[in-house]
C-alpha cells in the first residue's frame, strides 16, 4: 500500500470533478480525499500500486463532460493510512494554474427534467447539473464552491441538498436549485405590476405573443426578446436599440426550425449544438424571415436555446429575435436596477431573476469556414478559456488590443486568457467595463503583470488606460499585432503577413490597412501596401463611402466622375490639406468600390459598404456569372512592393458606361484583390525564402475573399494559416500584442 498525492490541472471545477473522483475512488477501492485548490484538483490517494494505476488511467479515459485535463502530477507522499474516501473542503493556494470553466448551455437531461411533469423541477427556469449552467459570470472568487459565487445568497433546501451530497448528477453541483430555493422569475410589467414564478413565465408568453417587446435576464447580461412574424415589432426593436440596418440574431427553438431558413453543413450543425452555444452565421436558405430582421445580410445569425428560460419560451414560439440589451455600441445591460429603470415606449416589461452576474458576456458570433470554426465575437461559452501560446514567457504580461471592438488578453507562462468582447472605447461605459473586467480577471486568474503592450495611435483610450499602470511599456505596429495574433494561434515564427482592414495608425503617421509585412520572431519588416490616398474629413470618412471615393478619383484626376453637393468643400480641402490624412486601407477601397457600383454610399454600422459588395459578388456566383476581369498593378522595386489601383478603378468606371452587370464586376474585384496576394507573396518568398502566409485584419472577415485566396495560395504551394480562436478584426489584436511582448522578453 502507498500514499500519492495527485495534482489535477485544466477545467476541473465547476463541472462535477470531485464527484466523478470520488465515485471512481470508491469503484476501485482507494481510500483518501479529494479537494478543490485554487485552480486546481488535490486528491490524496491510499490504495495499492496496482489500484493507484487503474485510478489514474480511469482519470483520464472517464473524465467528465465539460472537463478538460491539461496536467496529471504525481508525487509519493509519507505513508498514510485512510479508511473511506471524502470530498473535503476546499483551500485556495495561489501558485496553481487555474482554469476556469466558461458558461454551458443547459444540458439534454436537464431539458428532459424541465418538460417532465413527474419532475419536481418540471418548468423550473434555473434547472442545472454539473454539465451545465452559469460558471464563469457568476464567479467572484475561486476556488469554484458556491459561497463564491453569486448563488451564495440562495439557501439550499433539503431535496436540493440531499442531491448535492448523492453521486447523482448534481452531486457538488455549485449552482443546484429547484422551485423550493434559489432564483425565480420576476416579471415587473411598467405598470405597477409584479408577478412571480409560472404567473410571470405565462404572462410573459402572452405579452410576446402580442406583439411586444421583453427585457429578458440572460446569464451574460439582458437581451431584448420579440417574435420574428411581425414587420411592425422588429421596426420597434430597430427603435429601441438605435439600429437602423444591422441584421439581428435569431433564436431557434431546435435544428429541425434552424433547416427550415438556413442551410446547414455538419459542422455547423456541430458548432450550433456545441455547449458554448455562439451565433452561427448561415446562408439563408429562402425569404420566410422578416427581410427587416436580415435586412441586407444573406446570411441568418442563427444559434440554439442555452438557458431553461430559453427552453421555455420556444416552445412556444419556436423562434424568436434575441439581441443584447443596451443600445447599439453600449455596454449589455447586467444590473436589475438599470434594466429597470430603462423605460421606453416600445419595451414591455422585464423579465427577470436576483442572480447577479458578476461578468458581463454577450452572445459570441462564429461562422464555419474553409471546414473550420472562426470566432467573429469571442464571449459567452469560450471566455475565460485559455489559448496556449509558446514558448513559455517568465513575465505576467498585459495586452490592451486596441480602441474598436475592443478586448484585452492576460498572459502568463504560456495562457493567454482573452476578455470578452467589450466595443468602442470611445464610449465612458465600454471604458469603464474594460477596466472592471480587467480588474476581475487579473484577481481570478492570479494574474499581476509586470508588463503592458499598446498599439503605437497616440490617442487611443486602450494606450492611455495601458500607460497609466505605471508599468514597463511596449509599443506594437496595429497590423504587425493582427499577424502576431495568427502566429500565436498556430505556433509560427516566422511567415509572410497579408494585413488588410480598414485602418491602424503606421509607423510613418499614415492611416494603414492594406499591408504586407515578414515576420521573423519579434522582427517585421513591412514590404509592401496599397498605394498612399489623401482622404479628408477626419474619423467620419471612414462611415462616408461617396466621400471615400470623390477622395480615391481625386487622386486619379476623375473627380467630376462623381457628383456631391459637398465639391467645393472637398476639392478645397483635398487642394489645400486641409484635415487630411494618407490612408493605405484595404477596406476603404471596398467602400469606394461599394460607391462606384452605386450599392451603398455611407455604413451605417462597420463593414456594410464592404458586405454590399460582397453580396453582390455572391449572386454572380450564385447565378454562375464568371467575374469581370479586374487588375492590380503591382509595382517591385527596391526589395518592396508597392501595390497601385488606378488603373482597376478606371476599368471599373468605363465597364458600368458599358453596362457590365454589378454582380461581375463585385466578383471581378474579389479575384483581382486574391490574385493581387498571390503575386505578392509571390515575389516576397522568392525575395525572402518564406512559404507561410498569415491572413488577418478584418477585411477577412469576407468569406469570398479568405476562401478565394486560401485556394489560391495553396494552389501556389504556400503553407496558409489565418486567425480562428480570435476573431481576424480588431478583436484579436491583444492576442498578438501579448505573443509578441512574449518574444521580446524572452530574446531579451
């Protein structure tokens, strides 16, 4: 006989953990206990050399659903004699790697128990087990045992309690609750009513019926809830949130109503039933929808109930509009006494629980491409998980991304922990959400960085935030850090780098976004970009796409193709510098493209000017039309690359005085800017002797475009890797800051 002490890393609490050793402890006949540590599991374990080895085996051939092992240690501790095997009580040390698990979609055997009229938890909204539940939001401290988290408050009845101390499902489940205890609905009307339980579950089915507009308590924070058959109630919605033309998110009540609208492939299928439960993007697969819920979009935001609450009103409804609460660009919603307190003539009540929610986490948005999962909005079901990085760094580091879709990463030894998606930091409230969660994370996580990384734009909110710690700073190129981030991801040191979005402050003052860069460690080398366009009219052209393009053919002597009431302003202050700036973006150039073809000439949310031109790409495919054919002029000189479009704009304009159809020439524009990369990258692997190439920046966010280039590369040999477990736009910058900061420390 002997005596072990097993240390268990990664997801091993809040998913059922110490049950599962327990119940496989007392199955072989070890003798000892098990406990949670701060991020980790601590088991002290009797038994012969024979049991001790099944144990572990069965360890790791059984773990749980929704654990996930990164690290057994074994040590051989004094001999120790027990007689049985306990849970025991938790002790927080603070030198483990910890592991939190993120919030899980309510799993099957709690769905059947919320529709089993036998059940004592039959339409009980807040029912859970150790597969599923609230986790990371309603976390304050670890380790995970329920006097830590925002259940704390909820005394536990005796049905419940004898379930917690049973193997059964729920056994040392932190969020057990039922009908008798823990939260319960509240529904507060507007009107001086209030009703409770099953009364403002069914009250709240009839006013959604009707037509109206709820406020519904979420686990990340509120949503706004609305049937999708009504014109004028998604119009009301659109009033509500300050959203004139951004397609809204769509809740289906199971993959049979999702088929109904949306094409589906298998691994669609497996990312919308997967318990993060994200926002997946789906072409649609006919008009039965609402055209004002899409609006322009081809494809559905679609994703599946994760919550019982949400069960239970899709059985009703089978689907429903589901959209965070707040207005467009604010921060969601999480405290009661703000949800209600927010009155409006189009919002009906509020719908809600005294759960607080310690971290805000909107839905997270994703997408299947090229056969693999890409994180658009990282949130809900993937935060606080960690993306290992490597090699290992020796300092606590802090990445702070950048200003627009703003989101930070936490880095130490080799997990790099991002936030959750937060906005513009332009804005006080997603400032001071940044900031909080920040603060929260650092605690959870142990986490006291030595270090801050900043994009290099002097008036950046997320630089001046960074500087303020009073820590060691490093300054990191906008366009270096999106390919940093690719890198990250998959291991590389050194590629070529495409990193085309719509803009980043450049090392030379210029506004960049269409750059071709090599990397090498924590050396980049920009070698080439879009030729220089002198745009006016400060922050707001980057929204003005007929602007954006009096300014590109002003450039090339056509202004008078383009009419404007604002000429003389525009002419003068392009003559005369007047608030100008050079811009070498990518995603500029798809507005002006957008605005030649006369698809949109202003984006009243980011990137629609640019999808508008997709679309259009879409439906020459869609109808088979071959793409007109468009050139780059790429010019090579002096070990760079300078990449000219006047002469495609040109063509475009006489081709839409020939009548060419819309469709081709959108499609035409999608080929020449693929073909255009792979002549670059071209040229740079035969310059430089790379045959990687890392895509990023949000222009790839264009399904076309990445699939189109993807194919093309590879059809050249080259080895292509692009951003999945971040998002390619300015959401995965911090990801990159922190891999680099990683290599500079560590050459250092």
């Amino acid at each position: 006989m002997k005596t072990v002490k097993i240390t268990i890393t990664g997801i091993v609490q809040g998913v059922g953990f110490r049950p599962f050793i327990a119940n496989l402890a007392n199955r072989i006949g070890i003798a000892g206990w098990v406990r949670n540590s701060s991020g980790t599991v601590i088991v002290l374990a009797y038994a012969s050399e024979d049991a001790i080895d099944i144990f572990l085996g069965c360890i790791q051939s059984e773990t749980p659903k929704g654990a996930l092992i990164t690290n057994i240690l074994l040590t051989e501790q004094q001999p120790k004699e027990f007689k049985d095997f306990k849970i025991i009580e938790s002790k927080p040390n603070s030198t483990d790697d910890i592991f939190i698990p993120p919030d899980m979609a309510v799993c099957d055997e709690c769905v059947h128990e919320l529709f089993d009229k036998s059940n004592s938890r039959y339409k009980y909204p807040f029912i859970s087990c150790v597969s599923c539940g609230a986790r990371y939001t309603i976390i304050k401290e670890i380790p995970f045992d329920r006097e830590r988290t925002t259940m704390d408050i909820y005394d536990i009845c005796l049905f419940c309690k004898k379930e917690y101390k049973s193997d059964f499902r729920r056994g040392y489940a932190q969020t057990i609750s039922c009908h008798d205890c823990g939260p319960q609905l509240i529904l507060n009307c507007y009107d001086g009513i209030e009703l409770h339980g099953e009364t403002a579950l069914q009250k709240s089915i009839d006013i959604l019926h009707q037509g109206a507009i709820l406020a519904v308590k979420s686990i990340g924070g509120y949503n706004y809830i609305c049937k999708t058959d009504s014109a004028e109630t998604v119009k009301n919605l659109r009033f509500l949130k300050a959203r004139e033309n951004k397609p809204f998110a769509i809740m289906f009540a199971d993959m049979r109503e999702v088929k109904k609208y949306c094409i589906v492939s298998d691994e669609e299928e497996k990312l919308l039933t997967s318990s993060a439960r994200p926002i997946v993007l789906l072409e649609r697969e006919n008009r039965l929808i609402d055209e004002n819920i899409c609006k322009e979009s081809r494809f559905i935001g679609a994703f599946l109930p994760y919550t019982p609450l949400h069960h239970l009103l899709l059985n009703e409804f089978k689907s429903l509009i589901v959209t965070s609460a707040n207005i467009s660009d604010w921060p969601i919603i999480t405290k009661d006494s703000v949800m209600l307190k927010t009155t409006s003539p189009y919002l009906s009540g509020v719908l809600y629980n005294t759960r607080e929610i310690v971290t805000p986490l909107d839905d997270s948005v994703s997408r299947v491409v090229l056969s693999s999962t890409q994180l658009i909005r990282r949130s809900r079901g993937y935060v606080p998980l960690s993306i290992k990085i490597n090699p290992k760094n020796q300092n606590d580091i802090l990445a702070v991304g950048g200003d627009l879709k703003s989101s930070f990463c936490l880095l130490k030894d080799n997990n790099a922990y991002m936030s959750q998606y937060f906005g513009d930091m332009q804005s006080a409230e997603i400032s001071d959400a940044f900031v909080s969660a920040y603060e929260h994370m650092g605690r959870l996580f142990h986490i006291h960085p030595q270090v801050v990384v900043t994009d290099k734009h002097p008036n950046y909110h997320s630089k001046a935030f960074g500087e303020s710690l009073g820590m060691k700073t490093i300054e990191l190129q906008h366009h270096a850090a999106h390919i940093y981030s690719v890198m990250a991801e998959n291991t590389l040191n050194k590629t070529i780098g495409v990193a085309f979005d719509g803009t980043g402050f450049g090392d030379d003052g210029a506004m960049w976004g269409g750059e071709f860069f090599v990397m090498d460690g924590c050396n980049n080398e920009r070698v080439g970009h879009l030729d220089y366009t002198k745009l006016c009219g400060g922050d707001s052209v980057a929204k003005d796409a007929a602007l954006l393009a009096y300014c590109y053919l002003h450039k090339m002597g056509l202004h008078d193709q383009i009419v404007d009431d604002r000429f003389a302003v525009i002419h003068t202050a392009l003559e005369n510098d007047i608030n100008t700036q050079l811009s070498s973006s990518m995603g500029r150039l798809f507005d002006v493209i957008s605005a030649l073809l006369g698809l949109k000439n202003y984006n009243s949310y980011e990137g629609e000017c640019a999808m508008a031109v997709e679309n259009c790409a879409f439906d020459a495919i869609k109808s088979r039309q071959r793409p007109y054919p468009l050139h780059f002029n790429v010019i090579k000189q002096d070990h760079f690359v300078k990449i000219n479009f006047d002469y495609l704009l040109r063509e475009i304009i006489q081709s839409k005085s020939e009548h060419v159809s819309n469709n081709r020439l959108a499609l035409g524009f999608h080929e020449a800017v693929s073909c255009m990369i792979v002549e670059v990258c071209n040229w740079i692997r035969k310059e430089k002797k790379i045959n990687a190439v890392a895509l990023s920046g949000g222009v790839f966010l264009n399904k076309i475009l990445l699939e189109r280039t993807v194919q093309l590369l590879k059809e050249s040999d080259f080895q292509v890797y692009f951003n999945q477990a971040v998002p390619p736009n300015d959401s995965g910058l911090a990801l990159g800051q922190a891999f680099y900061a990683a290599k500079v420390l560590g050459d250092d």
